[in-house]
C-alpha cells in the first residue's frame, strides 16, 4: 500500500467492483457540507455513461435527503435497476426528444454529461447533433436551473508541454471535427446562459481514472500484453474519477452567469513515467513506440484547485490500484481512451 493512501485511509487495492465503487462513490465531508447548503434536488442528464453512474450514487450519499434524478436510455443492462437500488430514481428519455425533454421534472441543480466521441469517424452528423443541438434543447429546457456541463479539454489546441497547460482563456481552436463540436457544445450553453441569465460551469475535464478504464488502465493492458506504448502523446493531465465527479458536484455552487469554463483534471504525468511505474509494479518489461512529441493536450488546473485545493489522491496511488487490479484481472469496459491520438480522429 501506498503511504499516501494509508494516510488517506484509502484501500492498497480493490477487491471487485463492488469495493471500487463503493471507494469511488465515498463523499468527503466539504462535499456533504456544500450540498447541504444547495437548494433543491440534483438531475443528471446522461447518467448511463463511464461516470454518471458514480456521480448520481456520490450525489445521493453526500445528501441523502435530496432527490437524485439520472436520465438516459438505459441501454446498458441492469443499469437503471442498479442505480434505483442505490437511492436514485430513474427516467428513460432520448435526449435528442424536444418532446421527451419537456416532459421530465423541473429541478433547480442540473449536471449535464451527455456526449459522443468514439464511432464520431464516419457519422460525424451524430456527433455534431449530440455535441451541439442537445446541449441548445438542454439549455432553453432548464434555464432556470444551474448547469454544470462536462466538457473536455480536447476544446483547446495542443500547447508545450513544458508549460503550465491551456489556461480557460485560451482560444478553442482545436484539431478534429470531434473536438469542434465539443466547442460547439460549450457555445450552445454560453449562448443561452447570456439570453436567460442561467447561471452555470463547462467543466473541461481530462482523462478521469477508473480501474475499468482510462489512460492507467490503457498502459497496463499494453504492458500485460507485450504490447509497446505509444508514446507520440507523451504527457497527460489524470485525475481519480472520485475526485472528479466530487468537483464536478461542487461545481453546482461555484456556478456564475454568464456560464464560467472550469479546467477539471489533475498534474500533469508523463506517460513514459506512468508506463514505466506500472512496469515495476506488474514486473514486467515496457517498451514504447514513437518519441514523445512537444505539444499535448495539456490544462493548467489552477482556478479549480484554488477553489478546492489539490485532487485527493495521487499518481503512486493510482499506480498501485491500476497494478494491483490488471494483476488480478479486473474487468474492463473495453472503451481505450486513444490517449495517443494527435489528429482529432475517432
């Protein structure tokens, strides 16, 4: 076990989902704190992705007493019965439904983390219909409610690598079609903050860490495999996906008007150094394909961590979870993040 981990009374490792869960859904008491003081119940729109579902079951342990509402299809099977069991009430609607929209419950505190990016490569008008019409439809139904948006840093362009990372007034002038329709999702819920007055924050998040995927996860199933890392993206902002989804519901306070951007991640890691930790780790030899390049997808995380201090737990604590879990097999979502790409397609 880690010593930062001991310290934290965090576990050395997951025992299955269950526990990870349960690790990851654990809110600190600044969390039970704010949200006692936020009015009214929480929606999450698009709770059946990677992190709605840890995000509405944190919600609902911070503050029990509040209603905690996730939308989504629900394609996933016995997702809607797993969060219902867990406190959370539930609603099938396609988000794309002006109709369908209409008719779910007004509720003051709206986090919104619907979104698409894989299998964007050849159906580019999905994308684009998801990324910026859904976020317009969202933003005129719940004017009156705060919104917190997940956004991602991919709305930035790449920048040195030996700086601090794209500030939030940096220009959104990414590569990839993907990437311009996340810019285009930010400017939908800008737009109609402005016209309504809604208060709200686009967080820019990169890379949360979960066992069951993220960049961690990536290189250690390259490593277990015998596989090179790629390393022509050599560097990466990471953050445990507890530690995102909890400033992602605090967020609900830190909102302003007009819609504030809020950079969401951790430092800066190498990849080289990462892959290289895991190595140890799993004792097994790394090798790596490529040069690391000098620009990346980086963010400077400073506003956030002045409102909240540093992310919780470490690099060498997610190391040694991500280790410990490709050890014994853990499961994984089959979703690779392609930390790796340079060209914006996915």
């Amino acid at each position: 076990m880690s010593k930062a981990a001991a310290t934290q009374g965090l576990p050395g490792a997951f025992e299955d989902e269950a526990h990870l869960e349960e690790v990851m859904t654990r809110p600190s008491a600044a969390l039970v704190g704010d949200l006692a003081g936020l009015d009214g119940d929480i929606l999450v729109l698009g709770v059946g992705g990677k992190m709605g579902p840890t995000l509405a079951r944190m919600a609902k342990r911070a503050a029990p007493h509040k209603r905690v509402i996730g939308v989504a299809r629900f394609s996933e099977p016995g997702l809607k019965d797993r969060l219902q069991a867990q406190g959370i009430e539930c609603i099938e609607a396609d988000l794309l439904s002006a109709q369908a929209l209409e008719a779910l419950p007004d509720v003051p505190n709206v986090v919104f983390m619907a979104g698409r990016k894989f299998g964007s490569q050849g159906s580019e008008w999905l994308t684009w219909a998801m990324n910026a019409h859904v976020p317009a439809l969202v933003a005129q139904r719940f004017q009156r409610s705060r919104l917190v948006v997940f956004s991602t840093a991919c709305v930035y362009p790449f920048v040195p690598v030996d700086g601090p990372g794209a500030p939030e007034e940096a220009p959104l002038t990414p590569p990839g079609e993907y990437a311009n329709s996340c810019v285009a999702r930010e400017r939908m819920f800008e737009h109609f903050s402005h016209v309504h007055g809604t208060p709200g924050a686009r967080l820019r998040l990169s890379y949360a860490i979960d066992m069951r995927y993220g960049v961690l996860h990536d290189l250690a199933a390259h490593i277990v495999a015998g596989e090179a890392v790629p390393l022509s993206m050599g560097h990466a902002n990471l953050i445990w996906q507890g530690d995102a989804n909890e400033r992602a519901l605090r967020s609900l306070l830190a909102c302003e008007t007009p819609s504030r951007p809020l950079n969401l991640s951790g430092p800066k890691v190498s990849i080289r150094a990462a892959a290289l930790g895991l190595g140890q780790r799993l004792q097994r030899e790394v090798r790596f394909e490529g040069q690391e390049a000098t620009t990346a997808w980086l963010v400077d995380c400073e506003q956030a961590d002045r409102l909240w201090g540093p992310p919780a737990v470490g690099l060498e604590t997610l190391l040694d979870w991500t280790a410990a879990w490709a050890q014994r097999g853990g499961r994984s979502l089959g979703k690779p993040t392609h930390f790796e790409v340079r060209d914006g397609h996915y």
